[in-house]
C-alpha cells in the first residue's frame, strides 16, 4: 500500500482526527486549568456525591495507577478530595471540590464548541450517520452490541 492510501486507511483517518481533536481540546481546557482526561473525571464526579477510585478507572478505560497520578494532580489543584470509604478502609472514595464542580459548565462548552467544529460542514442527517457509524464501530471493537 502506498503511503498516500495508507493516510487514507479507515484506522488512520481515525487516529488522526484523534490526535486533531485532543490537540486542540488540550489548548482549550488548559486555559481552564485542566489537562486533558482530568475534565472526563469531574465530569464522572458531576452525577455522584462519590466515586470509587477503582469505579472512576473503570468508567474512564484507563488502569488505576493512571487515575491515582491524576486525582493526586487535580486534588493538589483543589479540583477533588479523596477519603477512604468509610465502610471499607481499602477503598479510595472521590468527590469533586466546589472548585472543581464550577468547572462543569465551561468544560461542556469546550467539548460542545469542539463538536460543532468538528462537525461544522455536516448536515443533521450526516451528523446523525455518523454518530451512529462510529457507535457501531466502537462496538465492533470492544464486542459490545451496539444499539442502533
């Protein structure tokens, strides 16, 4: 395959846009103090009063010892606390600060302004395709049934 076709592979294509989009939600939620991953936390924290740390490993696809390095940065920011579960000494339990929840808002725009970039010369119907497309896509790669 010649490097031309090889550019325009499905996985490539897909990588990067990846690479283009975390690029640029990087520049935006550092001017919220963020690195990025730490908004899809307080985003997880948003919903709960607490979160296990192992539940927060889990729902973010990433290995404890990733989130552990990362609640220690957000909790030295004073974005989140941690405390041990207080039926369960060897569980980690974590909430986000008042600081850190006056960041959901801002974090929501950064991702809405980067979807409509994203998506800027789509139709609905383009948008609708391929928000479904890419939901079949990822559940062919995880072995999750998706829902159409």
């Amino acid at each position: 395959m010649a490097m031309a076709e090889y550019d325009e592979n499905i996985g490539m294509l897909v990588a990067h846009i990846c690479k283009a989009q975390r690029d640029l939600a990087e520049s935006e939620l550092n001017k919220l103090g963020l690195h990025t991953g730490q908004e899809r936390v307080l985003l997880c924290l948003m919903g709960e009063e607490t979160v296990g740390q192992s539940d927060l490993a889990t729902h973010l696809c990433v290995e404890p010892p990733t989130v552990t390095k990362m609640l220690q940065r957000m909790e030295k920011a004073g974005l989140v606390e941690r405390r041990q579960d207080d039926q369960d000494a060897r569980v980690s339990r974590v909430n986000a600060t008042a600081q850190g929840r006056a960041l959901q808002q801002p974090i929501l725009q950064v991702w809405d302004d980067l979807e409509t970039r994203m998506l800027a010369s789509l139709t609905v119907t383009e948008q609708m395709l391929l928000r479904r497309l890419l939901i079949q896509i990822l559940a062919n790669l995880t072995g999750d049934q998706a829902e159409a």
